[in-house]
C-alpha cells in the first residue's frame, strides 16, 4: 500500500510540475499581442545595439550600419488610467535617447509586427518581426524603398531618471 | 482560454484525482505521448483567396509576370502529441486527453520584377477529449467527445526584392488576420499496451467548428478571420475572399474549418497497478 501511495505522488508531482512548466510562455487571451509578455519580462528594457538601412527595391543591397553614439532604451511597460470609472491596462513603450525620455506610445506588439502608436486613432509606426528571441529582437521598417532594421538586445538595465518639475506650491 | 490555461486546468484536476484515489482499488495511468497524425481540413475559402490574389495580379500587373506555390494542402502529416490521464475498473475506463496540434504552411507568389506576397497560415488546435470505454491490462478500446478551441492566424507579408518582409500598413493586403473558435469534437480509438511503461494510441479525432446547439442560434460565431491592428485603414481589417473586389467587411472569410485526424503516438504510459 505504501508502495502504491509512492508511486502515486509521484505521478502528482509529475502532474504539478507539468502545470508549471508552462508558465512565463509568450500566450495572452486569443494569442493577440503574444509578444509583449517577453518583451516586458524582467524589467522590460531594451537596448538598440545596431541600426542597418538599405533600399529594398534591389537584390542584395548594401546596407549601412551604425551603432547608436548614444545609449537608447526601448522600456516595454503596462499602464493603467481610468475611463468612464474603470480602470484600463495599456501595453505602453517609452524611449530613451541617451538617459531622456524622447516619447512615449501605446504599443501593439504581436510575433510577426509590433506598432508604436503615438496617439492616433487609425495608424501609427509598424515594425515587422525579423527575429525575436527571449534576449535579442531585430525589426523592420519599410517605407517605400527603404528599409531600417534594428537590432535590440534585453539589457535588464535601470529606466533612466527623468527628474520632474514642479511650479505649483 | 489559452493553452496554459488548459494545460494547468487539466495538470491541476489530474493532481486532484490522484490525491483523490489514493488508497482505493483503482488502475491509474498518466501517459505523455508523441507521435504523428495525418489531418484533412477543407480550406477551400483559403484556396478561392488564393487564387483571386494570382487573378488580381493577372489583371493590374500582366507585364510583370509572376510564379506561384501551389494552393493551400487541404491534408498534412504533423506531429502529433498527447498528455492523457484515467482510470479503469472493472473493465471499463475513462480518461481525459488533452491533443494540441500546431499546423502552419507557407505560400508565395513572386513576380518577376523581385516583389511578392508571403502568406502563412497557422493553425493552433486544442482538443480536450474525454474517453469511454472498454479497458484491460493490453488493451483499451475508447469513444471520444470533447472540445476543441482553435486559433487561426493568416499573416500576409509584402516580399521585397531584397527580401525583406513587410507586414507595415503602408499596404492593405498586409496583415496579421486571426480567429479564435471552438467547437466539438469526437473520435475514437484503440490503445495497444505491449509493455508496461509503453501504450501504442491509434485515434480518430474528427473537430468540428460548431459547438452543439450553435448552428443558427444567438451563439452562432460569424466572426471573420480579421485584423483588428488600430495601425490598418479602417474598413480593410477582414482577410479578403476575394483579392478583385474591393477590400470591404463583407469582402471577408469566417473560418468554419472542420478538421479530422488520424493519429499515431507513442505513450510514456505511467500507470499504478
């Protein structure tokens, strides 16, 4: 009887850790914006290490490569406000060009296309998925004939300090 | 609900009843499994589309001549995998089956001047099954009934000659275009245990996309495959059936695809008696 019980909770156990060796995986309700879970894992930023541009109206072009003089951090975060006496989340991005906070966008960021939305109702700036690894993501946008691609690699780094100001009393 | 959710719902309701029997005169088993399945799904909307995008650059790019894959396969072989878990007394048995299948195929359309169209189809398929049957040391034979929860997702990507993808909202046959659906699925099978750590699961699977009860009624899903991005034009988020017409939201494809499978697995068939 003891043997049995044994090799039961074994089998229970075998069951929990099944149950936990889905967790932290790139899924959210329909599967839509499946990949803003690995992109706001651990502290949610991320580091340009490398832009490339080329035309893409040719076969093999050639590509330009720069490696940002200044350090720029895409911070991948949930927001909420409040409308209509409900609290609503928001997948929201904000960068940061060499320690400033340049802009901040509402964020739709699915496995094969993330979009940066700058506040407009239709519309916004559409990268499509290149590669997206737990630790590197390489994007593109096409615009016409050209074509940016970028590199970013997870830094775990701090969001920069932005200090605030402050007229009123 | 996602398939973690199904995968914990069903790791949790399996540590339950084990905890649960215990102590009394049961047989047991929990079995992971992997295998292959042969699968048949009438895509024939996804074909039509297919072909009226070949049409629509018949008829506004006839000087830049293109090649194209053959339409979309309607039967694949895939992997095929399985996490079940049951009991048996006294001859008969019951068991839980969780079947995720991953299907995905790819298309291209490439004209000559270097620009083409990618499309990739997805099909990510979730049957939980419930067994009944007869139930021996050798030897199971089962009915099956259950659910499948579905998501389906074209994605349409502009080919530029360099190579480059571009699914950007510059153009409108872009796109990421998904559907969520359920519907019921039965099946059947037989389940060979040579050894006693080894089953051999032979099952039918036939997922339809309806839920009982749901044709005609207030429940009916008529949602089309769609893409709710806030970055497209509006009045362009459906999938277009056909690429000659305007893009329009009557101009679209509800996904009704009703799937059945043949599958072969081998099981890690854990069992306590």
């Amino acid at each position: 009887m003891i043997k049995k019980y044994f090799s039961l909770s074994s089998l229970a156990i075998l069951a929990v850790l099944l149950t936990f060796s889905s967790c932290q995986k790139d899924e959210s309700v329909l599967n839509d914006y499946d990949l803003f879970g690995r992109l706001q894992g651990g502290t949610g930023t991320w580091r340009v290490t490398e832009i490339q541009t080329f035309e893409n109206n040719v076969p093999n072009p050639t590509i330009t490569t720069t490696i940002p003089e200044q350090e720029i951090i895409h911070h991948f975060y949930i927001r909420s406000f409040e409308a209509f006496g409900i609290l609503i989340d928001e997948h929201a991005v904000t960068v940061y060009t060499g320690g400033s906070l340049t802009k901040t966008y509402t964020c739709e960021a699915e496995k094969e296309r993330v979009v940066y939305r700058d506040g407009e109702i239709f519309g916004g700036t559409v990268f499509t998925v290149e590669k997206s690894t737990p630790n590197k993501q390489i994007w593109n946008y096409s615009f016409e004939s050209s074509t940016t691609r970028i590199t970013f690699e997870k830094c775990n780094c701090e969001v920069p300090f932005v200090a605030g100001g402050e007229t009123g009393g | 609900m996602t398939r973690n959710n199904i995968f914990k719902a069903f790791s949790v309701s399996m540590f339950l009843l084990i905890q649960s029997i215990s102590f009394s005169q049961v047989d047991f088993y929990l079995s992971p499994g992997i295998g292959v399945a042969y699968t048949q799904c009438r895509l024939d909307k996804l074909q039509s589309s297919y072909a009226s995008y070949q049409r629509f650059l018949d008829i506004n790019f006839a000087n830049d001549p293109y090649t194209a894959d053959d339409n979309w396969d309607l039967t694949s072989v895939v992997p095929s995998y399985s996490i079940q878990a049951g009991v048996s007394i006294d001859g008969a048995m019951f068991g839980v089956a969780y079947l995720p299948h991953f299907l995905k195929q790819e298309r291209y359309v490439m004209r000559e001047s270097g620009y083409g169209r990618k499309f990739t189809w997805r099909e990510n398929r979730h049957d939980i099954l419930f067994d009944v049957g007869w139930g021996s040391e050798h030897l199971d034979l089962y009915g099956s009934f259950g659910v499948n929860l579905v998501n389906y997702k074209m994605t349409s990507a502009l080919v530029y000659p360099s190579g480059t993808l571009s699914v950007t909202n510059e153009f409108d046959f872009n796109g990421v275009f998904r559907h969520f659906d359920a519907g019921y699925s039965v099946g059947g099978g037989i389940r060979i245990k040579p050894v006693r750590f080894i089953a051999i699961d032979l099952r039918y699977v036939f997922s339809s996309d309806l839920l009982p009860g749901e044709k005609n009624s207030v429940i009916e899903d008529n949602v089309a495959l769609s893409d709710l991005s806030f970055a497209r034009t509006p009045g362009t988020s459906q999938y277009p059936q056909d690429y000659t017409q305007p893009l329009s939201l009557e101009n679209e494809i509800i996904p009704d695809f009703r799937r059945s499978y043949f599958q072969l697995i081998l099981h890690f068939y854990f069992r306590n008696d």
